[in-house]
C-alpha cells in the first residue's frame, strides 16, 4: 500500500472561442454541432457539413488550478495519494486545519 505523496498534479482550463460571424455562419441556420480536438463540427439545416478552427485560443490562466490532485506511485501503478487535501480559493489546506476551523 503506498501512502505517501510521490507527484502533484494541478489541472488549468483553457477555452477556444469561435467567432460564428468569421465563418459567415449564423447560429439559426444550424442544426446540431460539436467539439472535437479544437475543431468546431456543423451540420447545417441543409444537411451540410462544414469544420472550423478556433478564432480565438486564449492563454490558460496558470494563477489558480482548477484542480489539485495528488498522486502516489508504487511498482504497479498510480494510486491517489491517501493525504486528503481540499482546494479551497487556490490554496491547499489540510484537512485537520478544516476540522480545527469549524470547531
């Protein structure tokens, strides 16, 4: 059993925006489209199918994760670590200094 932290892993969102006017493209003529590997897929009401890349690809911002995850290793695979952590507004807090607060 592996108990100890090995890795910290923090995740960041990112967006792509696409800008439907810079394909000449109007949201009423769609009938249905998804994302896919940056790409934007359309169906048209007509049936037609067009793909558009990104018009816009802003930075991630890298102050805050999403996430924090920690992660332990042993021979045969990777576990989440047994330390309980909490993300609380971009700061790691343990979980007894949680249990200390709410007494």
């Amino acid at each position: 059993m592996v108990t100890d932290t090995t890795h910290i892993e923090a995740n960041y969102s990112a967006s792509l925006q696409f800008n439907l006017s810079d394909y000449d493209v109007k949201i009423e003529d769609i009938e249905t489209y998804w994302i896919k590997w940056g790409t934007l897929n359309v169906v048209m009401k007509d049936g037609s199918e067009q793909s558009f890349q990104p018009t816009s690809e802003p930075e991630p911002d890298y102050k805050w994760p999403v996430h924090i995850q920690e992660w332990a290793e042993d021979e045969k695979e990777w576990k989440e670590s047994l330390r309980p952590i909490q993300v609380e507004e971009g700061i790691i807090v343990e979980e007894e200094e949680i249990k200390e607060e709410e007494d």
